[in-house]
C-alpha cells in the first residue's frame, strides 16, 4: 500500500529563478527552465547536499554547523503573493524580492501544505516540501529599496503566505507552464500538534 496518496490539485509553475552563488543579498533572476540535480539547480546560491544550519534550526544544531540541504528551493503561491501585495498597497510583489526559486498556481492554503509532499511533474521531476518558510527581513529590504515605504510591512503581510522550503526526490527538467501533480503523506495530523507548539509558534501558524 502506497503511504502517498496523489491528489485532486495539480501545480501550475508560472515563474522560475535563481539567486546567484556569490549574491550577497536574496533577490533572485527570473529563468524560464532549469534542469534539477540531487544537489538542487546549478548556480543556485542554497544548492547542496548539505548546508550550513541557519537561525530557523537553531533549537536543534548550533548556527554554521553542517546539515542536510532541505532548503534546495524556496516556493511560493500566486495566489498568496496577490494577498501579501493587497496588504503592502502594491499591485503586485515581485518574485525576485523574495528569492523565490519557483512560483505555482492552483493549491490553496499553500504555505500550510503538510511536510513531504510531493509535486511531480509529468517528466517524472519530484520535489518534496520540507515545511513552511517564516517571513524575515531580507525581502522587507529588496521591497523598500524598489518602493519605498512598503517594505516594512512585510513580515506581517507574509505571515502564513511565504511559502515553502523544499529538495529534490527525483531529477529532470522544470520550466515555466509545466503541471505539478500534488501527493500528500496519507496519515492524519499529529493530535499533540498544538500541545507541543509553544504559544509565540500557534500564533506564528
């Protein structure tokens, strides 16, 4: 018995980018196709097998220390982002203040999509969503220095709307215009999950 179950939502990818290796800051350039590796995308500034741990994982494995790369990609949904640009007064945000590395249409409440699922193209190329990405400063700063004055918002607009993280299953291709097929784990949510949270992490949801 499969312990995946695909569902009835497909992923349409309608932007792609990369933040440059070398890149002091996060903001991305957008591509139209990239070739996926065990190692994440060639020239990607968060590709690699391993990473240096960040403050996200900082309860678990002191800052710098070497650990598994589940941050290969950094996804976001349109529809999300249109919300996160309502709230700033803008018309639109741009992917690249962001870092993000891809853009998908068509799966609601995307940010809060359980941890490891699957999105498969029809070329058989597979990511899987490690967890949710928490809004920080860095695309605050990218935003104010394009439009000013609408950057400090960010963190509050983006709350519950910043995507995931996530790292590739299986290699191939991905461009701009190709069909994601969604797969979730098939077991229930954890029944501790709110007892386990700490106050300030039920507010972060």
């Amino acid at each position: 018995m499969s312990s995946i179950k695909k569902t009835a939502f497909t992923a349409t990818i309608t932007w792609l980018g990369r933040v440059e290796t070398g890149d002091t800051g996060i903001r991305s350039v957008p591509l139209q196709h990239i070739d996926a590796t065990y190692e994440g995308f060639f020239g990607e500034k968060h590709a690699g097998l391993t990473r240096p741990s960040c403050v996200r994982v900082k309860q678990m494995h002191p800052e710098g220390t070497d650990i598994r790369n589940a941050r290969q990609f950094s996804i976001l949904s349109e529809e999300e982002l249109a919300l996160i640009a309502a709230d700033l007064g803008l018309e639109s945000v741009d992917p690249c203040w962001l870092g993000a590395t891809m853009i998908v249409s068509g799966i609601p409440d995307f940010t809060h999509i359980p941890p490891s699922t699957r999105l498969q193209t029809a070329a058989g190329t597979a990511l899987v969503i490690d967890m949710h990405n928490q809004p920080c400063q860095y695309p605050a700063m990218e935003i104010e220095t394009d439009r000013p004055g609408h950057g400090k918002g960010f963190i509050a607009a983006a709350r519950g709307r910043r995507g995931v993280t996530a790292w590739v299953e299986r290699t191939g291709p991905l461009a701009v215009g190709d069909t994601m097929d969604v797969y979730v784990p098939d077991q229930r949510p954890w029944l501790r999950l709110d007892a386990a949270l700490s106050p300030k992490a039920r507010v972060m949801r």
